[in-house]
C-alpha cells in the first residue's frame, strides 16, 4: 500500500456490498494542493490497482470529461493512490479504500514520486492538482460494479 509518511491519520473502510453515503464538503479540488506556494497538503485515496485502473478510465472518458489529478503506483502495482483534497479523510466512506490525511510539511509534487517504490500512473500537472473526491467516489462505485459483473461472467 502506498504510504506518504507524512500521514496524521486515514480512514479505511472494509468492502461490503452497502453503499456508502457520498462525502460531504469535498465537492471542489483544492487550489495549490501540494503545490508552491499553496500550504495546503493533500489526502490520498488507496485503492487496489485494478479498481484503481477502471476508475481512471471511467473519469477520463465519462460524459462530464472528469479531471483527474496524479495518480501513484506502488512499485508491485497492487494499489493506486489518487492525490484528493486536503479534508477527504474526514468524510471518505467508500467500501474497499482507504484515505490517508497528510499533514503537508515538505509535500510538493515533483516530477518524481513522493513515495520510494513508486511511480506516477498520470503525473503532477498544473491544471488538475487533485481529482475531485465526490467524482472519485462515483468513478470508484461503477468500477466496482464492471469488475464484480465481469468476475460473475466467469
């Protein structure tokens, strides 16, 4: 799993077929999230790389043409990380991840991966900081609902 090591807190959810309430009070990336000037840290989702993957793909190419912000790899590609809003942890409630609150001393987003063993599936860019949490959120649903179809068509 993809740790920053600078995290004050997480919130991990078990899987179960429930569906969680959406976050509140996440619906707007953060301005200079992670990036110089801005103080503001940034969350990090944890999610296994395969729903990971999907939820990429669902954001990138859905009716609302969804930013997505950097995402990280662990170096066994077991698990993404997408860079969210400082204050996700608070609320993040979705079956099978986990938000990790950063406190944000020293955290800037270079052009290499914060986290030793990792890489960046989508890097840093100026123009998408962070994904939006409450668009993740969905992305992450119908991602779950593709892979536990296909997994049933077997």
């Amino acid at each position: 799993m993809l740790h920053l090591g600078m995290a004050t807190g997480s919130r991990t959810t078990a899987t179960t077929g429930e569906t969680a309430p959406a976050p509140t009070g996440t619906t707007a990336p953060a301005e200079g999230c992670g990036t110089p000037p801005g103080p503001e840290p940034c969350d990090l989702v944890t999610v296994p790389a395969r729903q990971g993957l999907e939820a990429v793909d669902i954001l990138r190419r859905g009716a609302d043409q969804e930013a997505v912000g950097p995402v990280l790899h662990d170096g066994a590609c077991a698990t993404l990380g997408f860079l969210v809003p400082p204050g996700t942890a608070q609320a993040w409630d979705v079956p099978g991840s986990a938000c990790t609150r950063t406190d944000g001393r020293g955290l800037r987003l270079p052009a290499e991966p914060p986290v030793q063993g990792s890489g960046w599936l989508l890097p840093p860019a100026v123009d998408t900081p962070v994904t939006d949490p409450v668009a993740l959120r969905a992305a992450l649903d119908q991602a779950a609902r593709l892979i536990e179809a296909a997994d049933n068509c077997r």
